[in-house]
C-alpha cells in the first residue's frame, strides 16, 4: 500500500459493497492505475531463460549492482549499431536478469562475460571505471586498448 499499487475502500465504500454482497465487508481494496500498469508490466516481462538456481554447463554466475547493470543494458540497447556488437544471446541474458536483493543475477558463457567486459570498457571511456575494475577482479577479463592496432584486446587474467 505504501507504494501507491492498491487503496483501500473508504466506510462509505464499504457499506456499498455490504449492501451488494449481502453481508458485512470489513475491508476491501483495488488496484490503482499505477498497480494495474505494474501488474501489467510483471505479466508481460519475459520468463528466465536458465533455473535461477544455478549455471548450466559452460556458464558462470555473474553478480552485478544495480548500477552495473546499467553498462550491459545500454550495450545491448545499442548492439548492431557498434563495431563490437554484444556476443551472441547476450541481450536475451540481460533481459532475463533477475534481482536478488540489492544484486542482478544472470548466467554467462565465457564469451558473453567477456562481451560485458567491453561493455564496462566502454563505459569506463566516459566514465566509472569501478565496473570495469569490477569485472576484471571478479570475472578475470578486463578491456586494454591496442594503441598499436587502433582497437581493443581482450585480456584474460
């Protein structure tokens, strides 16, 4: 109630509905616009593609803060449109991250960390470079540039 998704029915309420069921209604609520939209929106997002409860073969589980997610969610946002696109089945991962408590939890191959690894690269080009940091201490990948080749390499550490 204290975020706006229902409100409770007033005495006068009430005695409308006592009067309609036949007998004493004690409380009632309904759904605000706000509660309906949430509601509606919960209904529509897309179901995990993997059992939160662990990684398949070949993955790893990747933690990240609130803010962290922010990094992957923007590059997928982008994807095509960059010279390095996300790697393949990265954007069906993030949408499919889920919250535990203050953390965003999501399942990766080895290619798609590395590919959020260039991510929080990116990201530390205009930025934080906390998440990059981050990933390289926690996951073992980092981004450097290749001042000799004009690009990026991957560095696994």
């Amino acid at each position: 109630m204290g975020q706006g998704l229902v409100e409770l029915a007033d005495r006068e309420m009430r005695a409308e509905l006592s009067a309609h069921e036949g007998g004493p209604v004690r409380w009632a609520a309904r759904l605000t616009g706000h509660g309906r939209d949430v509601l509606a929106y919960t209904e529509a997002s897309p179901a995990p593609d993997h059992d939160p409860g662990g990684p398949a073969p070949g993955e790893r589980l990747v933690e990240l803060r609130r803010s962290q997610m922010d990094a992957p969610r923007l590059y997928v946002h982008l994807g095509d449109r960059l010279h390095v696109p996300p790697a393949a089945g990265l954007a069906d991962r993030v949408r499919a991250a889920r919250q535990l408590g203050s953390l965003w939890v999501l399942c990766l191959t080895e290619e798609q960390i590395t590919s959020a690894a260039y991510a929080f690269y990116l990201r530390s080009m205009g930025g934080s470079a906390a998440e990059a940091n981050r990933c390289a201490r926690e996951y073992g990948v980092a981004c450097r540039p290749d001042r000799s080749a004009s690009s990026v390499r991957v560095v696994r550490l």
